[in-house]
C-alpha cells in the first residue's frame, strides 16, 4: 500500500493576505513561486503511481515548479467554494458576523459563487479519496492542491467528519504524507518544508 502525499500550492497575493481564495484564480507570488520550486528535492526520489492537480493555476504551477510531470487535472481537487465570502477576511467577516466559524457554518451564498458547506467539501474529498484508491494499492499518489481542501480532505482519510479538518492546519508550500500503522490510516507527516 502506498502513501497518500499532499501538497499546497505556494503562496498568492490573497493566501498572504488570510483572504478567502476559493474560485479566484490567482497566480503565486515570488514567494510561492520558490516555495513550490522548493517541494522538487523532497518529491525526486519518489516514484509516483498517480499525481493529480486541482485545475486553478495557482496548483498547477505549483506541480510544474515542483518537477512534477504527467499530472492530472481533477476537479475535485479545487478549493473550497467559499460564496460570499470569497476574498474577505476571517476578521472582516467576524466584524459583522462575530463567532462565525467556517467549520461549523459554511459560507452564504454569492453573486458570482454558491458557496459550499463543510458537508458538500467532504463530499468532494471522498469522491477524489475513491479515485486514488486503485493506485494506492500499486504505490505512492501526490495530490496537489488547496489548503482547505487538503485538510477536509485529510479528516476524511482518518475517517473523521469534514468540520474536523480545522485540526490540520496547513501552510503554504508545504508537503504532508499520510500513510497506514497496522491498517490504521495515520498522518505521516505534516507541514513539511525543504
């Protein structure tokens, strides 16, 4: 059985600036951008049965400055859809809405988004989890993608509900390797930077 290998795209305007950065597709930074060149040492080594990329440009470019080749796109992988709440602050939205936790209410919906609930997130990272079964059984799988995404993702391995992603919190740039002890599904590593 393989591991589950998880990466985050380097950083944006917005993902430095704690903005909401769902549906937006943002290019890195600089800084992301050497973030990202940076996952390439810790994934040479690595023989991949199966990579796959959200399709916003901001985890592909990350995929490509990582050495990655032969990725592919999977929309299950794109962040979460954060509705009216794309591009705001946690702190600006508490300001009208105090204790206003993404986890437990989701997001409204926007004039250009829906917006999607911790519920539908999870839904997503299931289908996406189904879809790499197969290949795990044959060796190790990389998903490049979003933080939110990543940690909805996660709880859902460990078998846990999707609100409990707020656990994992997950930096940008960043490689995480889930992986099994005893049949159990464990987080292998976490945050890991060059």
């Amino acid at each position: 059985m393989g591991d589950l290998l998880l990466a985050r795209h380097g950083e944006t305007e917005w993902s430095r600036a704690g903005r909401h950065t769902g549906r937006t597709d943002l290019r890195l930074t600089p800084r992301g951008e050497a973030q990202a060149t940076s996952l390439a040492p810790l994934l040479a080594d690595r023989a991949f049965r199966l990579v796959l990329t959200s399709p916003l440009v901001r985890a592909r470019r990350t995929a490509e400055l990582a050495g990655l080749t032969g990725a592919e796109v999977e929309p299950g992988l794109r962040e979460w859809d954060y509705g009216g709440y794309e591009g705001v602050t946690t702190a600006d939205i508490r300001r009208t809405r105090p204790g206003w936790d993404l986890w437990t209410d989701g997001v409204p919906p926007g004039r250009e988004f829906p917006g999607e609930s911790p519920q539908q997130v999870g839904e997503r990272a299931d289908r996406v989890l189904s879809r790499v079964a197969g290949a795990l059984g044959e060796g190790d799988v990389l998903l490049v993608a979003h933080g939110h995404l990543l940690r909805v993702l996660t709880a859902r391995h460990l078998g846990l509900p999707p609100a409990h992603g707020r656990l994992f919190l997950l930096g940008t740039g960043t490689l995480s390797r889930l992986s099994l002890e005893h049949g159990t599904p464990v987080v292998a590593e976490w945050n890991t930077r060059p």
